[in-house]
C-alpha cells in the first residue's frame, strides 16, 4: 500500500501490532522500517519535491515540539491509554476518508502550524500520520504526483525527529530491533511492487479497499480493549456500528464509481 499510494503502512499495521504488543516496544521498530520507507518515497517522487516544499515547510516546522511532547508521553503513560488514543483518534479520520469528505481550508497557512503540532505529537506517540496527512492534503487539492510529494517530505521530517527523540529517551531495546528486521523484509519486496502497480491499479478502489480493512481493524481493537477492561461484550456494539456505516459507505462507493464508468 505505502509502495502504490505513498502512505498506509503504519495505518494498517500498527492497529493489528498493538494487539499483541505494546507501543513501547512496537514504535521503535515503525520507526526505522518508516525512516527507511520514506526516505524511498523521496527518491521515487524527487521530481516533484520541488513544487511541494513551500506548502509542506510550515507543517515540517511545527511537527518538532509536538514530537517532543508525544515522545515524552509515551514513556509515562499507561500503554492501554495509548490503544484507546490510537483507535479513538484514527476512526472518525479513517471513515471521514472513506465517505470522501472535503472541506478546504481557507486559511492553509495559519491551520498548518498546530495541525503540524499535532500530527507530530500522535506521530510520536502512535506512529501513524497517513490519515491525518491523506484527509489534509486531499482536502486542499494537491494533484497525485505533488500530493504523493508532500507525504513523503513531513513523513521523511516525522520519522527523523521521531527516532531522535526516541534514541535520546532510550526507546530502542532489542525486542524491537528484532522486529524491525521482521518488518523490513517484506516492506523491501512490497515497496517496489506498489510502485511498479500503481499504474495499473484503479487506485481509488484499493484506497477504498484498504480503509474498510483499516476501520474494521480499528473497529476491533477499541471493542476488545474496551470489553476487557470497562464495558464487557457490550462493548462489541462499536464494531457492529462500523461495519455497518463502512458496508453503506463501501455501497455508495461502488455506486457512484459505477455511474462514473458509464458516463
């Protein structure tokens, strides 16, 4: 996915890892296979990085204090909070996308510096930016190769601050070098293969695709901690509630990506 659209990894992955580890030890490890990721989006989009910096600059700037602040964060707080940050944060984002909410922003330069702010500090906290960023730029109306730029250049800056803040807390252990290694591989063979795909794909459908999976994962997670720790199986009524909305959004896709066709 992050070969073929230029973001995705960590949205998708990151939802299904937290279920097993905790932030701790997982984040580390997203961070370096990310680093490495996205410095290879830089070089596939480098012909296009030029007309993106002067929109991409603000955000790059003000991402710093709040990688600081989630970075921080993440050694004190409880890992559990961190999964209900994570889940709560990306739901309403993942299905805002999926129904093809737009809503320009008028004033781009003033809501780049604390929307940078906070990109950094959920950035560092959860590693996941994709949607945020995705739902942002879409909104102001990048073009593919430029928008695919602007990904690559605040995921590039998040990334590098990230793993310093880290290095510098002491984050880095061994389980989650092993993980890295565990990661790497596959997004080594997946990176070029999205990148040699996407021009054969009908990538609005498999942007669609991927968030239907996304939110039923996130679906999952906030229900089973929620069942686990203050609600029981009542809980689960989340995920019903998002397979159901997903399943009329997934239905008006189609349909209008079927009329599209016909005309």
């Amino acid at each position: 996915m992050n070969g073929a659209l230029g973001y995705g990894f960590s949205s998708l992955a990151v939802p299904l890892a937290v279920l097993f580890f905790p932030n701790k030890v997982i984040n580390p490890a997203f961070v370096i296979v990310e680093l490495l990721v996205n410095s290879a989006m830089l070089v596939y989009e480098r012909s296009h990085l030029r007309k993106a910096i002067p929109r991409t600059i603000p955000v790059i700037i003000s991402l710093l204090p709040g990688v600081v602040m989630g970075s921080f964060l993440l050694t004190i707080v409880n890992g559990q909070y961190v999964k209900i940050f994570l889940y709560v944060f990306m739901l309403p984002l993942i299905l805002s996308q999926a129904a093809g909410l737009r809503k320009p922003i008028k004033s781009e330069l003033a809501f780049k510096l604390p929307f940078g702010v906070g990109l950094g500090l959920c950035y560092s906290l959860t590693t996941i930016s994709g949607p945020p960023l995705a739902l942002f730029w879409n909104n102001q109306g990048l073009a593919k190769n430029e928008f695919r730029a602007a990904l690559a250049q605040v995921r590039f800056a998040e990334t590098v601050y990230t793993g310093l803040a880290y290095l510098i807390l002491g984050l880095y252990n061994p389980t989650s070098t092993q993980l890295t290694w565990i990661l790497f591989i596959p997004m080594l063979v997946g990176l070029p293969i999205g990148a040699f795909s996407v021009k054969r794909l009908d990538v609005p459908t498999f942007r669609r695709i991927c968030m239907s999976f996304d939110a039923w994962i996130v679906g999952y997670g906030l229900s089973s901690i929620l069942a686990n720790y203050w609600l029981g199986t009542s809980a689960y009524l989340i995920l019903t509630a998002v397979i159901i909305i997903d399943v009329i959004l997934l239905y008006y896709f189609f349909t209008r990506q079927r009329k599209t066709a016909q005309t």
